[in-house]
C-alpha cells in the first residue's frame, strides 16, 4: 500500500476574487471558501485520514479545521508549507503590480522559479524548505494517508518538483483552484504518482472561484459570452 498524500489549496478568500498578490498576508476564508471547504470536508468523511498538516496561515489552518472535524484530528502547523512571500507587491493586484513594477514584472514574469520580488521570496526559496518536509511526512507516515493543506504556489512547486517538470514554467503550466484537491501516491519518499489533479468536483453546485482570478499573464481571463 503506497503512502498516500491528499494535497488541498484552502478555500477561496476576499482577496482569491480580487486577484492579489497575498502570499504572506494573512486572510480568512470568504462565506465562499468556507462551503468550499465544508464541500470537500464531506467528500472525505469515509477516508481513512491518520493526520492532517496546514500552514500556519489562518485561510489554510480554517480549511484544514473543517477537514479534521469528521476525523477526531487536530490540524498540525506546519510553517514550510507557507504560501511564497511576495515582498513589496504583497497586496497589490497583478494589473498594479504590471503598471507599477513593469520591469521587475517582466523579468520574475520569465523565470518565477529562480527570480524573486524585491524583498520576497523565490520559488526555488518555497520548494528548498516545503519539499524536505512533505518528505519527511511521508516517512512518518508510511502507508497511511494524510492531508496537506497549503497554498496555490506551494502545490504547484511540489507537484512539479515531484514529476520532474520545468519549474520556470510552474505558473503558466499548472493551476490550483480554491479548495482544490491533488492526490499523491507514494511508493518511497522520492517516487510519487499523481492520481489525482485540482479536482473541485466537491463544490459543483456552489458559485466557482470569480473570473478575475488568471492564471498567470499568458492567461486570458474566461470570456463572460
């Protein structure tokens, strides 16, 4: 039996919909995010969940709250798997940010991966203090299952690390909707499968993440026709 992995984004926050640089600040969850979270948290009510680990950032510690209840647990803090700090763009949509930071935008728009915000952080700076834990978890917890709940850049970085992809292009290449779920299988701590990818099937029914909300620039927004 492999160790299996269940990877959550939290829920949608006020700042999701407005399509801000929010990595180190701290939100809650939007009345949204919370039915997104209360959806998932059913949707693994039968699961046999033996841990649950979240950023220490309060929209990830909620969501991982509402996937403890149904299981007895207790979410437990984990500080490497905090969302990447955006330094001097932390609260700025991603327009202000390409108005007022033009050239920075363009060249950390190139190579995320190894270029950092003045001020913030990398995402080889993410990967180098999230990925050694996640490792460590899965030895912990060997051929059990466990939650992890972190953030949309965090996931992205350890899915593509894990699978051996390009990480400059982690932005462009993957996404991770609020409240999403990812299921990683592994056989040792280096040898992951991935059965399972941003999987919001939980919430249908429940109003989807706003329209503002892009991927990355090469991303148009969905048209509204």
């Amino acid at each position: 039996m492999p160790t299996r992995v269940l990877l959550v984004r939290h829920g949608a926050t006020l700042l999701t919909a407005e399509d801000r640089f929010a990595g180190s600040t701290d939100v809650p969850l939007s009345p949204e995010g919370l039915g997104q979270a209360g959806s998932l948290a059913k949707r693994l009510t039968g699961q046999e969940i033996v841990a649950i680990y979240a950023s220490p950032m309060q929209r990830t510690l909620e969501t991982a709250g509402i996937l403890a209840t149904p299981h007895g647990l207790q979410p437990i803090a984990e500080p490497a798997f905090r969302e990447i700090d955006y330094g001097h763009w932390e609260g700025l949509t991603r327009s202000e940010v390409e108005t007022n930071f033009q050239a920075e935008y363009a060249i950390w728009s190139e190579d995320p991966f190894t270029i950092a915000p003045v001020g913030g952080e990398s995402g080889l700076n993410v990967l180098n203090r999230a990925l050694p834990v996640m490792r460590r978890i899965v030895e912990r917890h060997r051929h059990q299952s466990v939650v992890i709940v972190s953030h949309k850049g965090t996931n992205r970085l350890l899915i593509s690390s894990l699978l051996g992809f390009d990480l400059r292009g982690y932005r462009d290449r993957l996404d991770q909707s609020p409240a999403a779920l990812n299921i990683l299988d592994f056989m040792n701590e280096v040898r992951p499968r991935l059965r399972l990818f941003n999987d919001v099937s939980h919430y249908e029914g429940i109003p989807e993440r706003a329209l503002s909300e892009q991927l990355s620039r090469w991303w148009p927004l969905p048209s509204s026709e």
